[in-house]
C-alpha cells in the first residue's frame, strides 16, 4: 500500500485523502526513527580463534555491554586507536604517580596492559582486533611489571592486592591478571583482597605462566583458591608448551598463539604466551555477565568449567573433585558455557579461599614458617612477572612479534606470506 502525500499543486485534499496523508506522516515517521537492529561484530585480521572458538556465535545474542572488566597490568594507553572510549576508570599503583593510562614497567613489559586489554575490548580499528566483550569497559589499574623496578615504588604484591580492593570497589564484575609471581605462595594481604573481590560477587582469571620462562609450576596469583587459572594452547587445540605451566591451579586452557593485540604506542602486534588466553576467558565470562546478569561470579565460574572440552592430543583427565595438572578441566567452550543450564551443585570461591586460609594461616606459626608461605620480593621474588614469550632476564618478562608499530598499519600486513618475512621478535 502507498501512502499519498500533499502535493504543491494547488489542488485540496478530499477528508479522506488528508487523513490517509496523515497516517503515512506518522508511519513514515515512526519507520524513519526506529533504530535498526545492531549488526554483530565481526573479528578482524588475523583473529583466528574467534571462529575457532565460537565466540563470534555468542557475539548474536551478546557483546558485553554493561559489563566492567578490570585489567591489573602495566598500564592501558586509553588513546589507542583501538581502545578509543573504552576505559572508563583508571589508577596507578606503582607509586610513581602515574594515571592509570600511562603504560610504565621496563622496555620488554611496558605494552603488556594496552595488548591485554584489546583482546578483551578492542574496536577493531582499521587491522585492529575486536575484543571478546567488545562493548564491555575496562578499569585499568596499572602496577610496575618486570624487573628494575624503581626504588620508589613499592612492594608489587601490595600492589596488586591495593589493586583489586580498588576494581571491586569500581564495579568490576571480572577482574583479569595477566600477571604472575614465580612461586605458588602470596602474602597474607592477599587473602583479604580476593576474599573481599568474592564477597562482592567478582570472578577473577588470572594466567598461569609460561614454560618458556622457566615456570615449572603454576605462580601465583592463579594460585588463589577461586581464581580461574588459564594456560595455553596452540592454534591446532593442542597443549602449547612454552605457554603454560602444570599444577593444580590450572583451571581452563585457552587460545595463547598469534593473538593479535593493539601496540601501546600505536600500530598493532602479536601476543604469544597465556596471557593473552586469560583475557580470553575473561571476555568469554563478560559475554555471560552482560546475557544474564542475575548469575554470580559462582555460576559464572561453574558454567566454564563444567562445559569445557577434552584437549586435542591429550589423554589425562579431570576427575569430579579435581581438575588434570596440565590441562584443568579442559579447552574453553563459549558456546556451551552460554547456553548451559547452572550446574546443580556450585563451588563456592569464597568458602574456598576461607578453608584454605584457616588450614594454612596458622596463628602459631613462626617467622620461618611465614616467610615460606609468602616468600616476599626482597626474598626472591623480586617483581611481577606478565606472561608471554622467552626472556633472558631472571625475572620473567614479556615480548611480542611486531606486526607493525606507530601509526596506521597496511591491511597488507596481515596477510599471512608478509607476516611470516615481516614480524620480528620485539
């Protein structure tokens, strides 16, 4: 049916033909307001694990809108081309009197926050990737990373336990730490802090270390009961050696090869090693959050686990009360940890964390006793060690493939034949 409409003719319009003018007026007004239906996102160049992981099949029914991811890392420049408009909140914790959007750390650890927090929430800019939760927002909480720390910035296990008393206190509903400490242990500060993050219903992942920089087992703080230890896996689904580490910690295993990942000075990269899997559960679980906002962090954390699939090539398993050593409970699932029903059983991590605290903070133990259940950074562990590729320093440090860095990056470079002539160890 056509809608006639006035005509500058001189002619009138019969009472009939005015009030059909008229319904067309309002029709044509309330077709011409009606927002269109958003198209869902699309991942950008060299993004292989979105599809390979089904994350672009959750990307119909949610991108993570409404959800506030903290990234505990060095730093995340909120003027990146592909972080435009995504941090809302941000603090430094380093003492250093920085903002919170001013990445710091050594030269090998600087870029480690921006990268983290594009898989997380990338916009896809231009060869940008587009993060997990592209519509969740980031808090950046910025922390010195690596070694050299500065004299004047304090303890980095303090900082990190400021840190997350600091994203509850934002409203993170997911708290990510691609980060860690090369032994199991933490400062009884820590307790308290993640107590504090479960008690305000918040999930935090953490990774669990990489192999390739002599972790042996999984570091703190992926450790901590409750927190979701992440390690890596290849981009043929098998155990990526280098970029994980065994122990019980172990929880999910997620994608830790040729990640693409925004440059903190401008261009783009890529990011080998489990940090960068980490932050892909934590998008995956802003997904949830933003789908059905009435789960806990609890339910949340039950729905990864329980749905997650055997890893290719590996034959350990997982039994009901405790997950395999180098695997956890297994791959990643998106697709099914969205549409599964909440397990009927749900362990707690706040119950968690209290049991083991009464079992190992003894009110008798003595000074030898305290320092090895949380060996200080002037008793070995001397600073934070983010997650990523060989390094030769003691500490663990990170590194990238440069793809391309400064200003806007040719489409051109991600085609796989240059890729592989062009990307040097940064």
């Amino acid at each position: 049916m056509t809608h006639p409409t006035a005509r500058t003719t001189g002619r009138r319009l019969t009472a009939g033909a005015r009030r059909l003018a008229l319904i067309g007026l309002v029709m044509g007004l309330i077709v011409g307001t009606a927002q269109p239906a958003l198209a869902a996102p699309k991942a950008g160049p060299g993004q292989w694990f979105i599809e390979d992981y089904g994350i672009d099949e959750l990307w119909k029914t949610s991108t993570g809108e409404g959800v506030y991811v903290a990234v505990i890392d060095s730093g995340v420049n909120k003027d990146h081309a592909d972080l435009k408009g995504v941090v809302t909140k941000a603090k430094d914790f380093s003492g250093l009197g920085k903002d919170g959007t001013t990445p710091i750390g050594g030269k090998e650890t600087i870029h480690h926050g921006t990268a983290v927090a594009g898989v997380i929430a990338g916009q896809g800019e231009g060869p940008g990737p587009v993060g997990v939760a592209p519509d969740a927002k980031i808090l950046s909480a910025s922390m010195w990373l690596g070694p050299d720390r500065p004299k004047e910035s304090g303890s980095t296990r303090e900082q990190a336990a400021e840190a997350v008393r600091w994203a509850v206190d934002n409203d993170a509903k997911v708290i990510n730490m691609s980060l860690g400490w090369d032994d199991p242990a933490w400062p009884e500060s820590w307790d308290k802090a993640f107590a504090y993050a479960y008690e305000k219903d918040v999930l935090v992942v953490a990774c669990v270390g990489n192999a390739s920089q002599g972790a042996t087992q999984a570091w703190s703080p992926s450790t901590v009961p409750g927190v979701i230890g992440v390690g890596g896996l290849g981009k043929n689904g098998r155990v990526l050696d280098a970029s994980t580490a065994p122990g019980t910690a172990v929880d999910l295993m997620g994608p830790a090869a040729d990640i693409p990942i925004p440059y903190y000075s401008g261009g783009y990269a890529e990011g080998q090693g489990c940090s960068f899997a980490a932050p892909v559960v934590s998008g995956v679980a802003a997904l949830i959050r933003a789908e059905n906002p009435d789960l806990s962090a609890d339910e949340v954390a039950a729905k990864l686990l329980t749905t997650a699939k055997p890893v290719k090539g590996y034959k350990g398993q997982s039994t009901a009360d405790k997950p395999d050593p180098i695997v956890g409970w297994g791959r990643l699932d998106p697709v099914a940890a969205m549409k599964a029903d909440v397990p009927n059983s749900v362990p707690s991590a706040a119950d968690a964390l209290s049991s083991w605290v009464t079992m190992h903070r003894r009110a008798d133990k003595d000074p030898t006793e305290t320092e090895t259940a949380a060996p200080t950074e002037e008793g070995g562990q001397k600073a934070v060690a983010p997650t990523d590729v060989v390094s030769s320093q003691s500490t663990p440090t990170l590194g990238y493939w440069t793809l391309g860095v400064g200003g806007a990056v040719a489409l051109s470079l991600i085609v796989l034949s240059l890729v592989v002539h062009l990307r040097r160890r940064r």
